[in-house]
C-alpha cells in the first residue's frame, strides 16, 4: 500500500482552450474538474495502475467534500482530517500548442488542533504503508520543518519516505533524510541557488541534495527526460512523446510509477518515465492506466548525456 500525505490539496479545473490571450474573452473547448495536489495524484495514478493508495488530506467546506467524493469515485481510500476553513480551487489553462497557464490559490491555514490532527492521521494510517509520498507546498500554519518531522516519525516506523517539495521544506527535511526527493529542473535549481543548463549541471545537483541528505534524488528534466542519482549510480530515462495534451500531474504520475515499481534502481526509473509519458498525452490530470503505457518507448541507460541541454517544460 502507497499511503499520500498531500498537507495542501485543491479541487482543480482545467480548461482547454486553443490560445490565451490576454484581455479577451476566451471560450474552452472543453472543461474538466479533479482532485488536485500533488500527493493527490500520486494516489490517483497509484489507483489508476491498480494498487491499493491511502490519500491522507485536510478538506473542508464545499470544494473539501467534492475532492472526498471524486477520489470516492477513483477507488481511492480518503483519510480525511476535517478544518474550518474551505479546500483551495486552483484553475488550469492549457493551450491547444501544449503551453500551460496554472492559477494556484494559497489554501486555508491550519489550526494548531489541526496541524495536530493531520499528524496523528498519518501516524494511524503508516502502518501498512510501504512507501509514505509526502507532496505539495505546506499550507499556511505549519512550520517548514513539518516534512521533516514526518519523516523522522515515519523512519522511527519503520516506513520510506518519499518526499516532493520545493524551496526551504525540502531543504529542511533533507537534514532527515528522506528516501527519494522528487524535484523538477526548477526545484532543483533553486535547492542548490544556481541555474541548471545541462543534464550534467542537473547531476551534480542531485549529488548536492544527496549530499544534504537525500538518500535517492529522481528528477524531472521536463520534455528532456529523468534522472536517478542514488547509491548505485546514476541513471538517465527518456521517452518518445509525439504529441503534449497537457503536463498537470505528470510528475506526480512519474512518482507513483517509480513507487509502484519498487522505488529504486533503473526498472523503478523506467516505471517513472512511462508513467510520466503516459500522463502528457492524456488531458487535465487525467492519469493513466496500464493500457496508457508504451515501455516500449522508454530509454534508461547508464551513459548519461551529460551535455544535453535542459529545455521544455517541467513536471
């Protein structure tokens, strides 16, 4: 079992349209409304593929009830821990040429009964995890440490951790190493305060993060590929992809694809880039089934191109 931890989850509406432009009225081609945040569509994907997934989340008002109801709906257990405030709505547009426009709202903020609430789901529903992803920005309220407390706590139980975050809460949970961090090309750049031009600038980026802490790093390198720098070695994925409808939760569908292939090593690595492949092709956040996959298309070799240059978008 695959147990989510997602601190900040949303209902998300995704709108295709064939261009924005700004100042004008735009008519969508079509409309689609999922549960969102990362963590969220780790355990959608995980669903999707077959495989028992746990979703721990605070949900409350309207949008609260109808994330409840639409996991329901995807066969995915919902731990729910009940606030005050209402779940965030965050709005998606994605352009007919593959470009995406994202509209994120903050989300409410945690009470200290909340914050406490939430801790004490996850501890209940570990204990049959094998893997504990915890995704997502840290809604208002808790501490940028609280990552880090989770998986200090998930440890002492026994479980893995693997953690997608950005900014000062990844940097703070790496002090408690995590068993994969999962960022993409910006998040990575922005942990190590440099940009990143090349594959190779991006592998010695994650040896940094590991050398923080990170026991494993799985990056996202947008339409380039993935990489997976853990004890082992180094490992570069790639996919063949003809044509981008739509990149929501393609990196968090890359995650639950490496987790639900064993979370290391270059067979999980694969897993992770037909997911990721998978995920593009499909619209909104929709995420995919087995039937979605082509390993055939996926690429994992030890011979990293270390002088590709990083472009496309990120995941």
């Amino acid at each position: 079992m695959i147990l989510t931890v997602t601190p900040n989850p949303s209902l998300d509406r995704t709108y295709e349209v064939v261009a924005l432009k700004r100042g004008e009225v735009i008519r969508a081609d079509t409309e689609r409304t999922d549960p969102g945040g990362k963590g969220v569509n780790v355990s959608r994907a995980v669903a999707a593929a077959g495989q028992r997934t746990v979703a721990v989340l605070p949900l409350g008002g309207a949008p609260g009830a109808l994330v409840a109801d639409l996991l329901d709906a995807q066969g995915i257990e919902v731990a729910p821990v009940p606030i005050a405030g209402a779940t965030r709505s965050n709005i998606a547009l994605a352009e007919s040429d593959g470009v995406l426009t994202k509209i994120n709202a903050p989300g409410p903020e945690l009470s200290p009964a909340e914050q406490e609430l939430l801790l004490d789901t996850v501890r209940a529903q570990s204990r049959d995890a094998d893997w504990i992803a915890c995704c997502g920005s840290l809604p208002r309220g808790l501490a940028p440490s609280w990552y880090a407390d989770v998986v200090t706590r998930a440890h002492a139980g026994g479980a893995r951790i693997a953690l997608d975050t950005s900014g000062r809460a990844l940097l703070e949970a790496l002090r408690a190493r995590p068993d994969v961090v999962k960022p993409n090309v910006e998040e990575l750049a922005e942990a190590v305060g440099r940009p990143l031009a090349t594959v190779g600038d991006a592998v010695k980026a994650a040896e940094e993060l590991r050398e923080l802490g990170a026991r494993a790093v799985l990056a996202s390198l947008g339409a380039v590929g993935q990489l997976l720098v853990d004890d082992a070695g180094t490992w570069f994925g790639s996919a063949r992809v003809d044509a981008v409808r739509s990149n929501v939760g393609a990196g968090d569908s890359s995650l639950a694809g490496f987790l639900i292939a064993g979370g290391t090593g270059p067979e999980a690595l694969a897993s992770a880039v037909a997911h990721g492949a998978a995920a593009v092709r499909l619209p909104g956040s929709v995420m995919p089934t087995p039937a979605d996959l082509d390993p055939a298309a996926v690429t994992v070799t030890a011979d990293v191109p270390v002088n590709r240059d990083l472009t496309g978008p990120v995941s």
